[in-house]
C-alpha cells in the first residue's frame, strides 16, 4: 500500500500537480524515489555505452567525429545562451546606470540651489539675526529654516555619496561583464573553428564508409545490418528498464493517442515500415539542421548516446511500457535520467549517423515493439 501510494505520488508529481491534502513528507518521498530512478537509468545507460561496440575502424571514428560535434555544438549554444545573458544584464546596467546619474544630476542640482539662498543671506546667517531682528519669535522662525536647510543639504550630500558609490558598483559590474564577454567572443571563435574542423573530418569519415560500397545492394545489405544491431541494443535497453527497482511512473501517454504533438515540424520522406534500412520501424521528418525537437509527451530519459545507423539517439519511456525514439540528433538537450515535460526540448536536428541530409527519426514503441507513429502523432 505504501509503494503503491509513493508511486501515485510520484507520478502526480512528474505531471506536474498534487492531490490536495497530501502531507508534506509524502511529497519529499515521492521526489526522492523520482530522483532514485533517474540515477538508476543514468547508471543503466552507462553500463549500456560500456558494453556496445562499433563494428570497425570507420564506423569508430564517424562515432567519436559525430560525439564531439555534438558536444561542440551543445558548447557553442552554452556560450551564445551566456553571451546573450550577459548581453541583457549589461543593458539592464547601463539603463541603471542612466537612473543613477539622473537622479544625482538632479541631487546636485537641488543642492545648488540650497547653497544659492544660503549665500543670499550671506556668511554669518545667525549673526545677522541676531542684530536684526527684535522679534523673538520671527527670530525662531528663522532659526528653524536655516536648521531645516542645513539638515536638507546634508541629505543631499548624503544621497549624493550613496549615489556617487552606487555608480562606482555599476561602472565596475559593466566592466566585468564586458571581460567576460569579451572572453566569450574568443572562445566562441575557437569553437567555430573546432566545429569547422569537425565537420570537415566527418565528411571525409562518411566519404570513407561510402566508399566501401561496391553496389546499393551492398549498402541496403550493410544497413540492414545496422538496424538489426541497433535492435539488439534496443532489447538491451528494454531488458535493462526491466530490471530497475521502480519502473517510471504512467503519464498515461495512452490517452493521447492521435493527439500527440509533432517532434519537429516538417515532411515526412520516410513512412513506416515502407523503406529498407534503419528507418523501417518509424518515420523520417525532413527539417533544417538545427531545429528544435521536442518531446511528445512527459517521461523519463532512459537513453542518449550514439548508435551504428542511428548516430545519436535519445529514448523517452512514458511508463505503460511506451517509449518514443528520435534519432540522428546534432546534440543533446536532455540527459539519461532526466524527467522531461511535453514540449520540452531534447535535442536538435542533425544528420548523425552517417545521413547525408538533415531529418529527424521518430519512433514509438508499446513492450519493446514498434508501432506506427503517424497514428499517435496529430493529423496536420
């Protein structure tokens, strides 16, 4: 009753809501079993990129050419996302800074015009006071206002030091940001430069792959074989799901069916099971290089990391055994272990792999088995 009540929890949770009156400790235990499967799928995934192996030399470097790209470029957006950062933190500054010089300018102008009245009443105020007046209580009167003068100058001064210091913060603030991205210019630079580089190295690594091709029966031979060692690390990951102590809660994915977002928006080159090759179990979506994919639906991913023919791959399990695939990435934006939301971005679109254009690969599986995408997904 307690696992089945902390997994009903668990599962509201990731939905992103809770059942009125659920006591607080019940909430952290609920995040806590969340967190101890998502440190188990991230340790299943490491155990999972230890055991696979690429098939020869070639297929080995495309690997390791087509991981560092994805992370070069998962790089290059950490810095231009900073870069843009600091960018809208030196606007904000400098519009503060703009304030803080307004409102002393107009201190120091408020301040001129005390020192103004009193040098009218010349160098010794009091004393003139008191030789020439002979009314005792205009005499206070006048006291009072050249004491509420004084002490309204002294404010002044007071303000104009605070600002003074103030402009001192922001001046030093916007020269640290303005380091710091200058900084960022050179580094961004030097990754472009690595990307080029590597994109460079990855053509010639797939000139090499296609270049052992005698015939396009070999190359239809050849991917054949790579779908079916990618189906064997997919039973292997399913085998590895099923070996957790907790499996990922429902996000009943099942009632969505039909009204499941688009991964990314595009044509589909590629139907089910209508192609030979690694995309005979899901569908091809053409799309610029770069586009956002998203996730269809909540879950957990259980996967991502590079396969043979399907270059990098991420896997969301949405419990009751589905799972949604999306291939031939350009990078990751979610980690194994990872909760995610519908919508959520997990990764941009790439032509890893070994593709010769960019596409996304999309999947859905029910118990390990693939199932037609297009009648999940939402009719356009």
């Amino acid at each position: 009753m307690l696992i089945r009540r902390t997994l009903a929890t668990a599962l509201m949770l990731a939905l992103g809501y809770a059942p009125a009156g659920v006591a607080q400790q019940d909430e952290q235990a609920a995040r806590q079993q969340l967190d101890t499967i998502g440190q188990e799928i991230d340790s299943m995934a490491q155990r999972l990129r230890e055991t696979e192996q690429a098939r020869d030399s070639a297929e080995r470097e495309l690997r390791k050419v087509e991981t560092e790209l994805a992370q070069t470029h998962q790089r290059l957006d950490q810095l231009q996302s900073e870069r843009r950062q600091l960018a809208d933190e030196m606007d904000q500054l400098q519009q503060h800074r703009e304030r803080l010089q307004g409102e002393r300018d107009a201190q120091y102008a408020a301040l001129g015009q005390q020192l103004a009245a009193l040098y009218r009443l010349g160098p010794t105020p009091q004393l003139k006071l008191l030789l020439n007046q002979s009314d005792p209580a205009e005499l206070d009167r006048m006291q009072a206002y050249l004491n509420r003068l004084a002490q309204a100058r002294q404010r002044r001064l007071d303000d104009i030091g605070r600002l003074d210091t103030a402009l001192a913060d922001t001046e030093q603030a916007l020269g640290e940001r303005q380091t710091r991205l200058d900084s960022l210019g050179d580094e961004l630079d030097a990754q472009s430069r690595l990307l080029a580089r590597r994109t460079e190295e990855r053509r010639g690594v797939v000139d090499t792959l296609d270049d052992r091709y005698g015939s396009e029966a070999d190359r239809l031979a050849d991917l054949n074989q790579s779908r079916e060692q990618a189906e064997q690390q997919l039973r292997a990951i399913q085998a590895e799901l099923a070996r957790l102590a907790e499996p990922t809660p429902s996000t009943h994915i099942t009632r969505t069916q039909g009204d499941l977002p688009w991964p990314v928006q595009g044509a589909i080159t590629a139907t089910f099971q209508r192609r030979d090759g690694v995309h005979y179990n899901g569908i091809v979506i053409q799309a610029d290089s770069g586009s956002s994919v998203t996730a269809v639906h909540s879950g957990r991913v259980v996967f991502a990391d590079w396969i043979r023919g399907f270059g990098n791959l991420l896997i969301i399990d949405h419990g009751d055994q589905i799972m949604t695939l999306y291939a031939h990435l350009q990078q990751f934006s979610a980690r194994p272990g990872q909760q995610v939301n519908r919508g959520a971005e997990i990764g941009r679109v790439g032509n890893s792999g070994g593709q010769s254009r960019s596409a996304l690969y999309f999947e859905v599986r029910r118990g390990g088995q693939p199932i037609n995408p297009q009648r999940w997904i939402a009719r356009r």
